[in-house]
C-alpha cells in the first residue's frame, strides 16, 4: 500500500555505482514517485509560477507555496471575526 511518503519525505540520495541492482531498481521507483508529484504540481501552476519552482522538489514547493499563500492565523481571526459582527449586526435588524 502506497503511503504517500513522497508528499511528505525528501527523495532518498542516488545509490552509489556499487549498489544492488534492488536498490537501484528502489531508488529509481521512489525518484519516479517525486518526480511525477513535482510534474503535477507544476501543471497545476500559472507560467510564472511553474518557471519559479520548476527545479524544486514536492516539500520544498509545498513549503515555499504555504509561505506565500496562506494567511497568518491571526488575520484569518480578524476576517471571520469581522464577518461574525456584521452577520450578529445583520441578524439583530430581523
């Protein structure tokens, strides 16, 4: 079962010339595995986006795209505590 570790896990480092042709053939599945959620990732993106992190891997992207994209917790408080008051203010006038 596939746990998707690639998500969350840096691609292990290339095996050297002397490994098994098993960790070869493992590390080569698991390279595959981050290189195709990378692919999709991008495809996902603006052009502006996609030339940005074209040579980033999955965590990094994911990490980089949460800075720029999701709001401090704070802020996320003050909007939804704004909108409440305005929906209490509006309900107050049925």
């Amino acid at each position: 079962m596939d746990t998707y570790d690639y998500l969350y896990k840096p691609c292990p480092d290339q095996p050297l010339e002397t490994a098994s042709e098993e960790d070869i053939a493992a590390w080569k599945a698991e390279y595959k595995k981050h290189n195709d959620v990378a692919c999709l990732m991008l495809g996902k993106m603006s052009s502006a986006l996609q030339k940005q992190f074209e040579s980033y891997h999955p965590q990094l992207m994911l990490a980089e795209l949460k800075k720029m994209f999701v709001k401090p917790q704070a802020v996320r408080d003050l909007r939804f505590g704004g909108c409440s008051t305005q929906l209490q203010a509006g309900l107050g006038k049925i």
